[in-house]
C-alpha cells in the first residue's frame, strides 16, 4: 500500500483560460454563437488537477469525472479553473473542480485521478 506524506487535503491549483479556437462549441452551427464547450471545460479541470500534485506525486491518470457544466461562457472571455485535493485513498485522489466565468459558476463537480509509476 503506497503512501504519499507528501500530499496533503487541500492541495490546490488554479488554471485561466482565453475561451477561443478549438475551446468554443456552436448550438447553433453560427459562429456568433460559440460558447465553451463541454469537453474544453473538463480538460481544464483535469489539467488544474494534474497541477494541484505533479510536484508531489509526478504522474497521475485520470479515471472519473462527475461534472455538470451549469452555464455558457462567450467567445473571447477569460474562464478560471480551480481544484482542490479533497480526498487521498492509497494512490487514489479526488478533487473538487469549478470554473467560473468572472462571478458566475460556469461547471462543478469531482474529478479522481491515479497516481501511476512510469
């Protein structure tokens, strides 16, 4: 049973990002339209993940998310991505991940990585 004296809960990374090119998403196939896409949101929360540990732990996989994506963010707009370590099972972790678009909760949820040796 690894252990890792070296995490602790609470651990914490935060990511910005401009919402545009391959982040946007369409409703209506007009470019107008585009907002943050589902997709683009997620691999923010589990970058910041990978960011709240790698100094401690190196490489960790990701193996669940539990996200809800709550409101859009426009074209050009800056997001901000933060997660927090809330749980360390053995060489489990769960973190508690949001972005917000200024004060608005854009996505929240839980997202569990593995550490992994390479």
């Amino acid at each position: 049973m690894p252990n890792y004296p070296q995490l602790a809960i609470g651990m914490s990374a935060i990511r910005m990002l401009v919402v545009e090119g391959s982040k946007l998403y369409s409703p209506t196939g007009k470019k107008k339209d585009s907002v943050l896409s589902t997709p683009a949101m997620v691999m923010e929360m589990e970058l910041a993940s990978v960011d709240a540990v790698f100094k401690q732990v190196g490489a960790t996989v990701g193996f669940h998310v539990d996200i809800k994506h709550i409101a859009p963010t426009p074209a050009g707009e800056i997001i901000k991505t933060t997660s927090t370590l809330v749980e360390i099972n053995c060489d489990k972790l769960k973190f508690q991940v949001e972005t917000k678009f200024g004060k608005q909760l854009v996505g929240v949820g839980f997202h569990r990585r593995s550490i992994v040796k390479l």
